[in-house]
C-alpha cells in the first residue's frame, strides 16, 4: 500500500509539473480527440486522480471506476489514480490528489464525508463523488448517482420469475443506505411479478472477504432460498461461488458477472459508472461541471441496466422488457435510491 | 427467540463455523510453534495470502489441486524464509518486518493476479472438493459437522495432537521451548538456537501458506485480491488468548469462527438485531474473553528478541 502511495504521489508529481506546460500537453489532448468520436472540440486536456476503495479487478464496483477513469484518460486526460485505498488513508490520498490534480474522485460514496471537509481547503479543485446520492454542500463537489435502483428492480423482477422456492437472499458489503435501497428495489421487483416471494438479506461487514460471502450464501441456501443476489463486491465472487456449490441461482452486479459461472449467474444488475464517470470528465473538459448538485442516470441514459438473462425460459426477458417501458413511462414506482437515508441524513453536519 | 434456538441447534451452523475456523487454526497451529521458540511472526497473513494466491495459480497451471497445494505451501514458506532471514540471522525488528510482508504480499499478489489472469479473469479453479468420511459421516449432528467436510477440516483434526505432542512430549519440543525461554542456555549446551528457530518459521510459514490454500481451494474455489482478509490477525490474538497452546487454540478459533458463522445466520432471522453489531461479535467476544476468562497470559520469555552469541 505504501508503495503504491509513492507511484501515485509521483504521478501526481509528474501531472503537476507537466500542467505548468499547457502546449504540450495540448497537442496530446488534440490527438487523442483525433481519435475519439465524442469528444467536444472545446475539450481541453485535464488532470483526473482517482481514489478507489477496493482492488481494480474486481469484476465489480472498483473496476468500474477504474475503466472510467482510464475512459477518461482515452479521451485525453492526463489521470492518476491509487486503489485499494483504505478508510485511514482516505483523507491524505484525496489531499495529495487535490494538490496536483483539477479533478479529485472519490470511487465511492464512502468518500463523500472526506470530500466535503477537504472542499473547502481546495476551492480551485473540482470533486467528484461517484455513485452517491446525496446533494453536497460544497459548490466543487459533484455526486454522480447511477439510479440503480431501477436496475435492481428489474434484476428483481427476474428473480421473483426465477424462483421456486418463493425465497430470495440478498447479501451485501456493508449495510449502505445505497445498498439497502437496491435491497429494497429488488424485493419489489420480485414481488411484483411473484406475490408470494420474500426476502432475506445479510450483510458482509466487507466488500473483501470471498469466504464470508461464500458463507452467506451456502447459509441462505440451507434456509431454502433458490436465487441469490449480491452487492458486495470482491467478496461477491464468494457469493457466486457459494451458490454454485450449493446448487441455486445467483444474480450479479455491477458488470455481466455470468462468465464466473455460467451456470449459477442467470444475470446481472448492470451499473456502468465507468459511463457516468467518463461523462462527468468529457463535460468538465468542455467547461461544465454541476458542484453542489447530483448528476442522476438511470435506465433512459443506459448507465443501469439488466445483462442478458441466461439459463432461463425466454418469457422472462419479455417480462423485464415490459417492465423496463412501465418504470420509464413511470407507471411502476421504484423506491428512490435515497429511500434508505435517514431523515436526518448521516452526513448532515 | 425459536428461530434463534434453531439456529443454535443447526449442524449448518457448527458445519460452518468449523470451515470459518480451519485456517484460523492451522495459521495459530504455526505461530504457536514460532512464537514458543521465540519469534513473533506478524506476517502471518503475509504467508496466507501469498498461500492462497500460490495454490490457485499451482492450481490452474498443472491442473491439479493436490500440486497446487504444494505449491501454495511452498510460497508461505518463501515468505516465512525472508521473515526468519530479517528475524533471526539479520537480527531485525520482527514486528516491522512482519508488518513490511504483510504490505508487500498484498500488494505483489495484487499485482501478479492482475498480470497474470488479465483483469482477474481467473480460470476455473480445480479445487478440492467435499470427502465424506464412510461411517463417521453418518454419526447424526457430528458427521455433518465434522466428517462432511474436505480434507483440510481432517487434516486440522490430526494437526492438533500431532503439534501439542511435538511441542510437549519430544525433545525437539523442549528444546525448541527453551529457544523460546532462554536462548542462551540452550545454545550452551550446544544446541543450535538459530537452526531450531528456521525450523520453527518455515513450520508457521507451511501450515499459514495451508490455511490460505484451504480458503482459495477447498472453501472459495478461485482468487480475489485480500482474499484472507485479515484472518492472520485474528490468528495471532487466537494464539494468545489459547495461551500458546494448540489444544486451546481450537477453542479459541471455535469462538471466532462459530460466532462469525452465527452473526450471519442472525441477520435473516426476525429478531431485527442490528447488522454491525451482529457483525462486531465475533470481534466483541474475543476482547471480552482476552479480558476476562483467560487472566494473565506468560508469553514466552525471550519472545521477540533476537539472539546473537555475545
């Protein structure tokens, strides 16, 4: 970890010094717009740092934000980036970022109450906190929120067809009000199409522990639940596992998880942040930047999504459909992805 | 309250509690040695994690599980050879370079999963699977318990006589304690201090690396990064509060392990009891037994310090 600290503040370093030299770096923005499609041609070269919570292979959440950022990079950002960063550390990282770099994000809505301390020390810097759903107070601070609520309802509707046991388990990293809303979406989605299907849902304590998550699921399993569903990361890969060893289903998150086994993972809950945070750098490349406010996509931009559904009769994939079109046209209400905030809110201070 | 006693009732849940304990166990098992002949080994998740990550890539690149293992053994024991290099023949800080490992193996196992199975595409993992055990197996509650299990849980089960018998009733025991008690007396005699204390540390490193490869081949079946996520901590507090001794050590990772398995049991029942608490615990209930139950703990004499001959 520490020597990954080093590289980082090096790079930052680097991105720094270089920035004193806007020609150059200039010429390097335009050739990569030369070859990127979507790129403004008021786009100018900026420097992006990411802190990520977890490791960058985690076919899941920290990937996501590590494919964004090297999104952005593709679209001519100069980027830096230090993962596996951990609660200690998460204000120092964000600190030295914020000194080197225009653009400071936090992969994570761990990151949020860091964030809006540091703020006002770094007026210059541009914040961004990814997949958080609460306004910031700071005007350089800017949430993202994939609205994954809507995908987790159709990842729901899926299990709630899927099942036939009538039990679902949800297992999760740690119990996030992000997290236990998507818990909640999902058993309405499930309920919607299956009256009769009820929830159990346990949290981890850890986004990192594979055997736990193992644990949880083999535990759901015994108590007769036939389709999991997870939120957790690194350690969902355990869940997975585990619900290949016992012989039920499992639902992924985040990307397509049905290459880890293809044949417990009938789907997976898409939630690109990766788009939403190569969004976020093209736009303030362009000069906008929504500080103080929360960037929200959902089902409409593509961001959140259901993967193809496998292993299961085709009529299902009609049902989602059916219901993607109900929650657009907002005939279905999804609860809200602020839905498990507390009124008073944790970061009210 | 009934779905609570039937989940203290339920062979799943002591199933479970004895899957979460064996690596807990085999890693106290090897620092108990190392520790009663006078180092402290901190790097012990070091040695699981570079463990886990070395039976998975044995693993899948033979395809065999049983030359992963040895393999994956064999890179806890790299690890412990640099950790008794530094502590006993450089006459290092053995807390610092434990610490220094256990950041290093993370980080390199981090980086090597990521190179070498692009992106962590890990392939499919032959691991090992469940061995029930004729007859035993059958016993009602103690057969799904203890003998449906893999051959790791059985392994541990022989582990534990076998190293309380070495330590307590051989003379390489004994003199392997003094190693620990007083250095200097068993070098007199010309016993070599140095060599007994290697001996030691590639033990903790074999059975740590065996821990690590029953999580990633036998439980998890596959490689993520941290996989040990901080179990050779906990080992090292099971090997305190057993007091050194193997046989308690069970004891001791009985009570992490079951009331790991437990607090995730409770979270689907009704009784609504707060998830963080359910999941401090395990952690709650190790300080409070520390405190209370196990009194005043006689860590070996000379543990910690390097010997060189005057």
């Amino acid at each position: 970890m520490t020597a990954a600290a080093i590289v980082a503040v090096a790079i930052g370093v680097t991105a720094c010094g270089s920035s004193s030299k806007p020609a150059v770096t200039k010429t390097t923005a335009h050739q990569h717009a030369a070859t990127t499609t979507s790129q403004s041609k008021a786009a100018r070269a900026i420097s992006v740092a990411m802190a990520i919570p977890g490791p960058i292979d985690d076919k899941s959440f920290d990937e996501m934000g590590y494919e964004g950022l090297q999104e952005c990079k593709a679209n001519g950002a100069r980027t830096t980036y230090k993962a596996e960063v951990a609660t200690p550390e998460f204000s120092r990282v964000l600190q030295t970022f914020a000194r080197s770099s225009e653009v400071v994000i936090g992969d994570g809505e761990e990151f949020a109450e860091v964030t809006e301390k540091l703020a006002p020390e770094f007026p210059q810097t541009k914040f961004i906190v990814a997949a958080d759903p609460i306004k910031p107070h700071h005007s350089n601070v800017e949430a993202l929120e994939p609205n994954s609520t809507q995908s987790a309802y159709l990842a729901g509707v899926v299990a709630g067809e899927a099942t036939k046991t009538n039990k679902l388990g949800g297992v999760g990293g740690f119990e996030f009000p992000v997290l236990r809303a998507q818990m909640q979406a999902f058993e309405a989605g499930a309920k919607a199409v299956n009256p009769k299907a009820t929830m159990k849902v346990v949290y981890l304590g850890s986004f990192e522990d594979a055997a736990k998550g193992r644990e949880a699921a083999t535990s759901l399993a015994a108590s007769g639940v036939d389709v999991v569903y997870h939120i957790a990361d690194n350690a969902g890969v355990g869940v997975i596992d585990g619900a290949q060893a016992s012989g039920i289903k499992a639902i992924g998150w985040g990307k397509n998880q049905h290459a880890l086994a293809p044949n417990t993972v009938i789907a997976s809950q898409i939630v690109n942040l990766a788009a939403m945070i190569k969004s976020a750098c093209s736009a303030i490349a362009a000069g906008k930047f929504e500080g103080g406010g929360v960037v929200m996509a959902g089902l409409e931009s593509g961001v959140v999504g259901l993967s193809p559904i496998y292993n299961e009769p085709s009529s299902i994939q009609a049902t989602v459909e059916s219901y993607r079109k109900k929650i657009l046209a907002g005939s279905v209400s999804v609860p809200s992805i602020g839905g498990g905030i507390p009124a008073s809110g944790p970061k009210s201070d | 309250m009934q779905e609570f006693l039937e989940i203290l009732g339920s062979a799943a849940l002591y199933a479970a509690a004895v899957r979460l304990l064996v690596p807990l166990l085999f890693a106290a098992i090897g620092e108990i040695f190392a520790e009663r002949a006078g180092l402290v080994n901190v790097g012990l998740e070091a040695m699981m994690l570079m463990g886990a990550f070395g039976g998975v890539l044995g693993a899948v690149d033979t395809g065999s599980a049983v030359l992963g293992l040895i393999i994956g053994v064999a890179c806890g024991v790299t690890v412990a050879a640099i950790q008794a290099a530094i502590a006993i023949n450089l006459g290092g800080n053995q807390i610092v370079s434990g610490i220094a490992l256990n950041i290093a193996v993370l980080g390199l196992t981090s980086f090597l999963a990521l190179t070498i199975w692009r992106n962590g595409n890990v392939p499919p993992v032959p691991g090992f699977g469940i061995l029930d055990l004729p007859a035993l197996a059958s016993i009602p509650f103690l057969g799904t318990v203890l003998f449906r299990q893999t051959v790791f849980v059985y392994v541990a089960i022989i582990a534990v006589p076998v190293a309380w018998w070495a330590m307590t009733r051989t003379t390489w025991g004994l003199r392997l304690r003094a190693c620990g008690e007083d250095p200097r007396a068993v070098d007199s005699l010309g016993i070599p201090v140095l060599g007994l204390r290697w001996q030691t540390m590639l033990i903790a490193g074999a059975l740590a690396g065996l821990g690590g490869v029953f999580i990633s081949l036998a439980d998890v079946m596959t490689f993520s990064n941290d996989i040990s996520a901080g179990r050779g901590f906990i080992a090292l507090a099971v090997v305190i509060i057993a007091r050194w001794s193997p046989v308690k050590a069970v004891f001791a990772a009985l009570l992490f392990g079951g009331l790991e398995a437990l607090a995730l049991r409770l979270q689907t029942t009704n009784l609504h009891l707060p998830t963080d608490l359910l999941l401090a615990l395990p952690y709650v209930a190790t300080l409070l037994v520390y405190a209370g139950v196990v009194g005043r703990t006689v860590a070996p004499a000379a543990l910690g310090r390097s010997y060189t001959r005057a």
